[in-house]
C-alpha cells in the first residue's frame, strides 16, 4: 500500500494532456530519463518542481502526490486478520515492531487506530505477567486516547473512550475509569425500532425485519457480557447467584447461545464455576466446568460471527463490522486462552487432584494442539 502515488498521477495526465515524456521533460527542464524514472516509482521528483508540475497539470500539489495517508475498512480488516494469526505463530516483538510501523505511518488513520490498540489489547496475554503486558496496555491506551481527541467520527471517539477505560481498568486505575465513565450511562433509545418505523412506512418491511434482527442480535450478546460480571458480584448472595444463573441458563437454552455465539456463553460458565467454588460446592462447580469443556473441545471452529434459523438476516450486517464475521484473535489464541484460564485458574487450584477435573484439563490441553 502506497501512500504517495506521483508516479501513476503524472502517467495519466501526460497521457491525458496528449504529450511525450521528452516535452513535459522539456518544460520541466529534466531529462527525459529523470521523467522515465518518477513515471516508474524509480525516484521522486525533486520537491522544488512539485509546484511546477502541478500548475502545469492544472492541479494541486495534494492531487499531484495523491496522498492517501488513510487505509480502506477491508484493508484495516486484512491487516488485524493477519497480524493477529502473525502473533501466535512468530516471535511477539518481531509483529509488534510491525505494527508499531504501520501505526507510525498511517497515523492520522483512526481507524485504523483503533484496531491496532484492540490488536494489543486482544494480544497482551501473550505477554501476561512481564513488565511487557503493563506497557503495552499504555501503549494501546495512548492509541485510544488520540482517537478520542483527533477523531471527528462520534461513533469511533465512542468505542475509543471505553476503549481507554477498560485500559485504566485492567492496569488498576478504578478512579480513571470512572471519571471517563460514569457520566456515559444515559437511557437507552435504540435507533433500530425508529429505523424499522421508517422502512415500514417506506414500504421495506424486509429491511424493517433485518434491523430488528440486528438490535435483537447485539442486545443478546452484551446480556451475556453482563450475565457473568453480575454473578461474580453476587456470589456471596446465595439466592440471587443462583436466580442469576438459572435465568441466564435459561435465556441461553432459548437462543441456543452455544451454537449461535459460543464466546459470550464461556464466561458465564467459569464465573458460575468460581461462585460454586467459593461456597465449597465442588459438585456443582465440576458439572460447570465439564460444560464449558463441552462447548469449547466441540465444533465450534474456525469461530466466526454468524447467524441462525431465528437470525436468518443478519450476514449483511456482519460483513459491515470493523473486522466482518472474524473474532479479535485467531482460534489458536483463543484455545490456548480457555485452557489456560481452567488449568492456571486459582479458584480451582482445590480440583487438582480430582480425576474430573484432571479429564477436563486433559480435554482441553488437546483442544490447543488441534487445527
């Protein structure tokens, strides 16, 4: 990906102005050699004759160069896919060094941005537990925070600011969080229903029905987001961890959750597992275990964004994410993260010596070795 692209603007408006290299290098006053080479991305002409070129040409310098220091959604895309997969498979500080690079280069490209600091973010356990995790997590909030103040599109200044709270968050700045945060909360007005309003009464039932997929669809996925964090709060609270619990369960049986969008369902499980645990209910905490053990050593890869029978309208609106039907990290990444968060888990440090619970280990350290 070229950000200057002189070479191909000053073919095409030679060739449109209807003259010969030697006459353009004539008026310049180049060889025709020199013209040869920057019409073959050999050398750049010197930056004094850009404004004679330009007025030549009867364009500006800017259309002249044809910068283009931004980078297209489906190159954003391509770029995470293959750094992410890069991560697992080469040594950490060589993909970081390249990333550092591009970010280098492309950055007034807030998007893109903003991937490379989820990019981190997503990755940073590679690293856990190294003074190399801590700067990387401020590595990627500086990202986020630049979003933030340079960035024009509401929308991405929106996800940067949550962004850059979960980083206060995870590095134990509580207060930070919260000053970014707690003015952040206001009534939820889905714009989903208002758009289904107006296609129906545009005559587009279909997309009416597709917009409603789609809000329904999100509103899923972030229950199971809170699901487990509420658990881990009540855990103390018998009755409510497991109202909490049976609800979720439930809810989750309903739209057949491990199929549709088995990532947001493990969470619920090992937080279940930790809060049975905590009461001394190694019974229930195993049953749990072998649950999540289920899902995750089952045929679930390669995990992408899909969806089913119910939400049979909503490929379209997958294709149009930051990163399509594809997850932050690669399934090697992912496997190797839910077995590491059982097995090096203290919370279950008790089960140890349990066969079960030696079983659900061994099920899935073979889960990482597999394609």
């Amino acid at each position: 990906m070229k950000e200057i692209n002189i070479a191909r603007v000053l073919a095409r408006k030679r060739k449109e102005k209807g003259i010969t290299q030697d006459e353009l290098a004539n008026y310049v006053g180049v060889s025709k050699a020199s013209v040869s080479k920057w019409e073959t991305e050999q050398s750049y002409p010197d930056i004094t004759f850009l404004p004679q070129l330009a007025a030549y040409f009867n364009i500006s310098v800017d259309e002249l160069i044809d910068y283009q220091p931004q980078m297209t959604r489906e190159d954003i895309h391509k770029l995470y896919r293959r750094l992410s997969v890069d991560f697992t498979a080469k040594p950490f500080e060589t993909v970081l060094t390249e990333c550092r690079e591009i970010i280098k280069k492309y950055y007034a490209c807030f998007p893109l941005l903003l991937q490379m600091g989820l990019l981190m973010v997503n990755h940073v356990e590679l690293v856990k537990g190294t003074p190399q995790a801590a700067a990387l997590l401020e590595e990627a909030r500086a990202l986020f925070v630049r979003v933030k103040e340079e960035s024009d599109d509401v929308a991405l200044t929106k996800k940067a600011l949550y962004m850059e709270a979960y980083c206060s968050l995870v590095t134990g700045d509580a207060k930070g969080a919260l000053v970014l945060l707690e003015d952040s909360i206001e009534p939820a007005m889905p714009p989903e229903i208002l758009m289904a309003s107006a296609y129906q009464m545009t005559g587009r039932p279909q997309d009416a029905r597709e917009v409603l997929q789609v809000g329904i669809y999100q509103n899923i996925v972030v229950l199971f987001n809170f699901f487990p964090a509420y658990l881990n709060l009540c855990v103390g609270d018998v009755a409510k961890f497991d109202e909490i619990l049976r609800r979720a369960l439930a809810i989750s049986e309903l739209f057949d959750m491990k199929h549709l969008h088995p990532g947001v369902l493990v969470g619920l499980y090992i937080c279940a597992a930790n809060g049975y645990m905590a009461r001394n209910d190694r019974e229930q905490a195993l049953q749990m275990l072998e649950q999540y053990t289920e899902i995750v050593t089952s045929d679930i890869y390669p995990l992408r964004l899909h969806g089913d029978d119910f939400f049979n309208l909503v490929e379209n609106w997958i294709a149009r994410l930051d990163l399509g039907d594809d997850l932050p990290r690669d399934d090697r990444t992912i496997k190797t993260s839910m077995y590491e968060s059982i097995a090096h888990n203290p919370a279950f440090s008790a089960l140890a010596d349990d066969p079960r619970f030696q079983r659900i280990i061994d099920r899935l350290q073979s889960n990482c070795s597999q394609n």
